[in-house]
C-alpha cells in the first residue's frame, strides 16, 4: 500500500511535504500502528496536535455524538457549542472575547487585523528566530529568509529585532500597533524567551498604548505545564493565538483577547466560512475540560522534567532546552539522520528542526514506562 500511495502522491499531489516512509493507520493515545501491524511510540504529536494522545475517548465521543446531530451551519445563527467554548476560553485564560478560525496561521491573521484596526497604519514588532506561520500576514511576521525570499513582496510594516529586552524597548514606538511573540520559540529549536525579554515587551507596549500578543499555538493547552505559557512568566498579554491541541486533532484556531481589545472588530471586519462549527466545538471543549485537569498538567511538569534528565545523559547530546513536554535537543550529529533512524529503526516518532535540532513534543498522558521507552530507543539511533 506504502508504494501505491507514493505514486498517487507522485502524479497528483503538489510537493510541499517532505514525507517520511511509513503509513500509519491507527493510534492510540502515545502508540502509532503503521500499515503491516509494527507499533511505534509518538514523541510528535502531529507536531503538537494530539497533545491528549490518538483518540482520546472523551474527545471521540464527542466527536460522534455531534457529528450525527449537526455538523455545521455557519456563523449567521447560533449554536451552543461554540459559544460554550468562546466562554470556556475566556474564563481559562485573558477574561475577554474571541474570533475562531480553522488554524493557526488564521489566528495569527486574526490578531494582526485586530492590532491594526486599533492603530490604524501602525507596525509590528517580532523577534528574530520567530515562526507565525505561511499565510501572508504570518509569514511577514516570521523573519526568515528562506521562508520569506521566495514570495516576496510580503505585507509591509513588520519590523524583527533581536530577544533581548534593550532591543524590543527601542524598537516600539509611538507608531507599533503590536509586538507579537512566542514564549517559546518552537518551529526554530524550542528557545524559551527570557523573561526580562518578556517583561520588556509588555513594558514597551504599556509605555507606547500597543497590543502585546503572544503566539501560544504550540506553547499553549497544557504543553508546558500550564494551560497557557504565559501563566509561568508573570507576564499578561492583550491577546494570544491558540490552535494546534485546541480541538484534540480536528482543525480549529481562536484568537483570544483581554478586556481592552475585545470589542476593537465589529460586524463585518473578519469572518471564516467553517470557524467554531458544532462538530470542532464540541471536539475543543472536551480537549478542554481534558487538559485543564490539574493532574494532567502535573503529569506534564513531572514527565517533562523525567524526559530532560534521561535525554541530557544521553551521547551526542550537548544541551536540553525547552520547558514541560517541549523540549530540544541539540546535538553534535545529524539530527535529520537521528529521527530517520529512530522511526525506521527503533520504531520512535521523532522530529528535527534544523540540521543539529531534534525535537520532543510527547502527549501530555504519556507514562513513566513509556519515557524510559523512549529514552531506550533513543540512545542506539543517536549513536548510528
């Protein structure tokens, strides 16, 4: 099956995916099962996706109830679940209102029109090392040059500066409508933001009236160890963007504001054909209630702490970064050849963000047992 879908793949799907060689069929909480029966052990997560584990039953379960009920009728009428959800993402995070969307990069797109609705014409400022995503507002927004070069002219008025705090201080202004940032930098290598860096940035936009906004796509539902990773820095933004886990593996983004930029979009001024529809809602709200359990979060903090003492001891490991069940490694060999061989090899899903850079996402309900497997079929595909 594995070639015949290569060849479909071949003749009729644009090449933007540089896929592994495995067909997984069937999951099951942290276990994947490829095409012939061979389990493997998921460190990925769909790149943070299915933070609750494949399948989780409550999500399913919702899942089924509402998709034979009512899947969707769009956003000019209403419908409970998405309007249970809109209040159960407010009162878990910044107390203001919030938009829907299908992605990530959506939400990123939602919070640059609010931002520049509030000051018209103003600039935003991003950080160096940064990831928002593709579309054309977030790829602006992600100052790197292989990613931005090639689909030149972007939307103008973003303005990167470095991590540091003395660099985002000057480089707000009277003109910044937002300084938009993630806690912790995920598609370039998981580099937490210090937190004077942070604490710069809500300073700089108090002083100069901009919207702080921090990314949570990958750092947000429970992947540090809180529900949201600003919880952990003493730091409050004006709005964060939240996708990835937020619907426990269907697709749907949100953009959630505090107080004073929850009326800022009114009728008219944004809008997304498919965004809060009853079959992701109610997916979203038992991933919720699922991930807010305190002893889920204190599984995180305790297995992500477990996973970085065993990874730091293993060879050719020279530092471990990140934070909760985020973490990277960095390494004195190939990454790329290290995840290649995990999955082939030993059966681990792994994943590597640049050439050096291997990184762990984990569900947030792996095991003790399961940690130790991982670390066990680790160490043989680090060495080769």
């Amino acid at each position: 099956m594995l070639s015949e879908l290569q060849a479909l793949e071949r003749e009729n799907v644009i090449g933007t995916y540089a896929r592994n060689p495995v067909e997984f069929v069937r999951g099951e909480g942290a276990r994947l099962w490829d095409e012939d029966g061979n389990e493997y052990l998921d460190l990925l997560c769909g790149i943070s996706v299915t933070n609750l584990g494949h399948c989780h039953p409550e999500v399913v379960a919702a899942v089924r109830e509402q998709a034979g009920t009512l899947m969707h009728v769009g956003n000019l009428f209403y419908t409970e679940p998405a309007m249970r959800l809109a209040a159960r993402l407010s009162e878990s995070s910044l107390g203001g209102k919030v938009f829907f969307c299908n992605s990530g990069a959506e939400a990123v797109e939602a919070a640059l029109k609010l931002a520049r609705k509030a000051r018209a014409g103003g600039d935003v400022v991003v950080i160096h090392g940064a990831f928002h995503g593709r579309t054309y507002g977030a790829l602006s927004a992600t100052p790197q040059e292989s990613k931005q070069a090639p689909f030149a002219p972007l939307v103008p008025g973003f303005r990167a500066c470095e991590p540091r705090a003395d660099a985002i201080a000057a480089a707000v202004d009277a003109n910044t409508a937002a300084v938009l940032l993630e806690p912790i930098q995920g598609e370039t290598g998981v580099h937490v933001l210090c937190e004077d860096v942070l604490a710069a940035a809500r300073a700089a936009c108090d002083e100069h009236g901009a919207a702080l906004v921090f990314d949570e796509i990958q750092t947000g539902m429970g992947r540090t160890g809180t529900l949201w990773a600003y919880e952990q820095t003493g730091v409050v933004p004006d709005a964060i963007t939240v996708a990835k886990a937020l619907a426990g593996g269907l697709p749907m983004g949100a953009l959630v504001t505090g107080p004073r930029l929850a009326d800022v979009l009114a009728a008219g001024d944004h809008g997304s054909t498919f965004a809060g529809s009853p079959t992701v809602a109610r997916a979203a709200l038992a991933a919720l209630a699922a991930t807010s359990a305190p002893a889920l979060l204190e599984n995180v903090r305790r297995r992500g702490a477990e996973l970085a003492e065993g990874l730091a001891g293993l060879p050719h490991v020279l530092e471990v970064r990140g934070r909760g069940l985020m973490l990277a490694c960095e390494l004195d060999v190939s990454a790329p050849e290290v995840v290649r061989r995990a999955l082939l090899g030993e059966r681990l899903v792994t994943n590597a963000t640049g050439p050096t850079t291997l990184r762990l996402l984990p569900p947030l309900t792996i095991d003790g047992a399961q940690v130790q497997s991982a670390l066990e079929r680790l160490a043989p595909a680090l060495e080769g």
